[in-house]
C-alpha cells in the first residue's frame, strides 16, 4: 500500500509524548559531556547559567520547532515550505542536512556505549582491568566498533519501523523512567560513599561566584544547553507532527528543558562525587574530556569501588539508553522526510536505517574523521537554531504566538516565547567564540583542513564542508518543492 494514502499515528497519549520528547533531548551529552563541562568551570555558577540558557535559547527554540510540525504536519524541509513559503525550503534542507550528518556519528557513540554496557554484564569490568587499555584497544578495532554501531542501528531501525505508539512511544515509556530511576539509585549511592561531600562541593561551591563573569563560562552553558536540549535540530519538531491539535507547546518544551537539565544534574551528582571519593587526585579526571571521563577514569572506579560490577552495569545501561532514545528521535527525522515524500513508514525506516549505517562507517572507522564530523556539524547546530528562528521572523514571532501558542497553553509564556528575539544574537556571540578558539589552535594555519588529522578542529574544516553542501541544497530547492508534498494525516 502507497504511504501517500496511509493515515499517520499520533502519539497515544501526552505521557507517551512528554517521555518521548524527553528522551529527544537526554543524550550522551547530558550523561557525559555535562559533567566535565559542569566540573570545569566551577559547578554553580555554569549551573545557574545554564537554567538562563534554557530560557533564552532552550525552551524558545524548542517551542519554535513544535509550532513547525503541530501546523503543518510536514518533517522538517516540508514544514519550511508551508510555513514560510517555497522560496525558504533549502532553510529546512539546511537544518535535516546538519542534524542527519550529527546522526551519522552519533550512532557510532551509541555503539560505544552499548559495548560498555556488555563489557559491565560480562564481568570484564572487574578488579584489576586496566581500564585505559580496554579503551584503548576497542577505539583502535574498527570492527568492534563497527559491529556495535550496526547493532545500535538495528535496534532502533526495527523501533521505528514499529511507528509512533507501537515502536517509539511503548519503548520509550520504558527506556526514560528505567534511565531516571537508575541515575537515582547512582546518585544516592555516589554520594553515600566516604569523600564524596567533596566532590558534591566542588560541584555546587558559591566559592566560585567570581566566574559569573568569565565570558567562558556563559559561553560554555550556552553551548551546553543548545546541543542537550535538541534545540534547533528538527527533533521536537519531528515528534509534534504526530501531536493532538490541542497539545500545548509552551508547556511541553519548558518540562522536556527542565527534564533534560535534571538528567544532566543527576549525572553529575554520580560522576564527580564518585572520582572525589575513588581517586587521590581528581583533577587529571576532570580534565580528561568526555570518552576519558567515562570508558577510562569513571569505568577504572568501578572497579575499585564495593558492588562495582552491579554500579557499572547500572550505569552504561542508563547512558545506552540516553543514547538510544536520543537515536530514536534522529532517526525518525530522516523517516519523517521520506513519509513526507509519498514513502511507506516499513520502506522509509529500512531505507533510513540502511543509509545512516553506511554512512556512518568511516566515523566507526576513523576516531579522527568522527572528531572533525563532531567539531563541523556541532557547531552548525547553532545555526540550525537560527534558521528555526528566521522562520518564526518571517511569519511574526506575535502573530506565531497568538495563532498557534495561546490558544492551547495553560500557561503563559509570551515572555518567555519574546525571548527568541536574541537567538540571532547569541548565535553570533557562540560562533565568534568558537570561530576564535579554533584559530587560536592554529595560529597561521586556521584555514587548512588537509590533512583531516593535523587540522580536524580548524575553521577551515568547518567552511570547506560547509559551502558546498549548503550550495547543493539551496539548488536543490525547487525539488524540494515538487517531492514534499504528503504530510502526516492523523487518525
């Protein structure tokens, strides 16, 4: 049967939603990156600026993207063209380009993580294991990880072929509870260990007050906040296609900001207690950055730690399913755009599923291509956020919020919907910022990008993947046009 006549499910309750969208926003980043970055730049005060950057970038943006999919029931690059006009269809190519080319990396991280959790339920993760070794040796196995970024497709090709309330809606109900649940009984027992109040101090110490005024540190919670909320990736606005008419916008973004935020909290309440307690010297495990935090420091105290083979499989078990549920939503954006196009959801999902496995090989194959992929493509997240933004510009961001916000919000949030004035702004700030760092890393050279191994964090790298791929996709607009024209019809 054609996909161009099928009805479309919708989400079987605003449980099943709220979990889901949840589950969009709590990823990896959250699990690992926010700890470090909360540690490294003095814990409360990165805190308290990041509950700001949730109102100034988050929850705006976020809201901004369900506005998209509730009224047009278009995925991203169809939800521009109905939206705003024909002419602004490549804005949506622009923002699936970038989040499709996140995802093809990101399956390649959900793998690790999943090999993680099999290495904690196997029992390699025991006294004694020589925990820089073990990461050492699955990064440098292309097979390895390649295996178990096939398998992390797999499953959540086979969840999205499934369809809304029977695939991503019934797992996640399951996968985000079991997540919060574990980070609890983490956190309880990380803070219950000896020392730990020492890291809970470090982490949460007015003592650092004076870094409200590093510029870093805003820049920092900024960063933070756009990349583990999921705001300006097409992700919210993917999942609120398949939304009640009556679903309310404001109050669903700003619990799915808050909800991701808690995890990040969590996680952090786990993981810097726990090197305070385990290690004589924390300091060179902050600093160890993400992968280092965790398959190597973090992995090395559970295996020094009381009832550490049941506190690591606790553990990579919540980050596999952060990572899963963060998957799942991808996934369903690039689903999303050949539904959109006329496809059936069980052709759309192989097609997909098949597609961001090959093309995530060579980030499976290659830790330095998977790096540059993170560096280029992150960064253009940001301005994801801003073609999000130029969009509710063009309609009018008050007539955006009288037409499709208030009249089904239970709270009001017209102050906190203005705040999308500055995103353009901020977005300025952010990428000078980074702009400027990646030439201090190459002073002279910051505009090569060859070899990928000796300029894989340039600015260089950044434009010359840029250019032409957003030059392909602005030519591509008149064919965006003629093939996106089948949105979601609900039930």
């Amino acid at each position: 049967m054609s996909g161009k006549t099928e009805k479309t499910e919708q989400w079987g309750s605003r449980t099943g939603l709220i979990l889901s969208a949840i589950g969009m926003a709590v990823g990896t980043g959250n699990i690992w990156r926010f700890p470090r970055v909360a540690a490294a730049n003095g814990g409360g005060p990165f805190i308290v600026l990041c509950i700001l950057a949730l109102f100034l970038w988050g929850i705006p943006i976020l809201m901004a993207e369900a506005v998209l999919g509730k009224s047009t029931r278009f995925g991203v690059i169809g939800s521009f063209k109905k939206f705003i006009g024909e002419k602004y269809t490549w804005m949506g190519g622009i923002v699936a380009w970038i989040c499709l080319c996140v995802t093809f990396y990101y399956a390649v991280v959900v793998g690790y993580c999943l090999r993680y959790a099999v290495y904690a339920f196997t029992g390699v993760i025991k006294s004694g294991l020589d925990t820089e070794l073990l990461w050492t040796t699955f990064s440098n196995n292309p097979t390895d990880k390649m295996t178990f970024h096939i398998v992390a497709m797999i499953i959540c090709t086979l969840v999205i072929m499934k369809g809304i309330q029977t695939g991503i809606e019934r797992v996640n109900k399951i996968l985000i509870p079991t997540l919060f649940v574990l980070l609890v009984v983490l956190m309880l027992r990380a803070v219950t260990l000896p020392g730990a109040m020492a890291g809970l101090e470090y982490l949460f110490s007015p003592a650092n007050i004076k870094l409200f005024g590093s510029g870093k540190v805003w820049l920092e919670a900024f960063t933070q906040i756009a990349w583990s909320t999921g705001a300006g990736w097409g992700l919210m606005l993917t999942y609120f296609v398949y939304v009640k008419d009556e679903e309310d916008i404001a109050l669903n973004a700003t619990t799915v900001c808050f909800a991701d935020t808690s995890a990040g909290m969590l996680a952090a309440m786990v993981v810097i207690p726990t090197i305070f307690a385990l290690s004589p010297d924390p300091t060179p495990i902050l600093a160890a950055g993400n992968s280092g935090i965790t398959f190597i420091h973090l992995t090395k105290l559970f295996t020094t730690m009381p009832m550490g083979r049941a506190a690591a499989i606790m553990f990579f078990v919540a980050l596999s399913f952060a990572a899963l549920s963060s998957l799942l939503s991808m996934v369903e954006l690039g689903v999303r755009l050949l539904l959109d196009m006329g496809w059936t959801r069980t052709k759309a999902a192989i097609f997909a599923g098949v597609a961001i496995t090959l093309l995530g090989l060579p980030s499976s194959y290659s830790m330095v291509f998977q790096d540059n992929q993170d560096w280029v493509w992150g960064v253009g997240l940001l301005a994801s956020g801003v073609f999000i933004t130029i969009a509710m510009m063009k309609y009018g961001i008050g007539k955006v919020y009288d037409d499709h916000i208030a009249p089904t919000s239970n709270i009001n949030a017209r102050w906190m919907w203005n705040l999308l004035y500055g995103v353009p702004v901020i977005f300025v700030i952010l990428t000078s910022w980074w702009i400027w760092q990646a030439a201090t890393w190459y002073p002279g050279e910051w505009m090569k990008w060859l070899p990928m191994s000796q300029y894989a964090f340039s600015v260089g790298t950044i434009i010359y993947q840029w250019i032409p791929c957003f030059a392909v996709i602005i030519m591509l607009n008149n064919w965006f046009n003629k093939v996106m024209k089948y949105p979601a019809v609900l039930d």
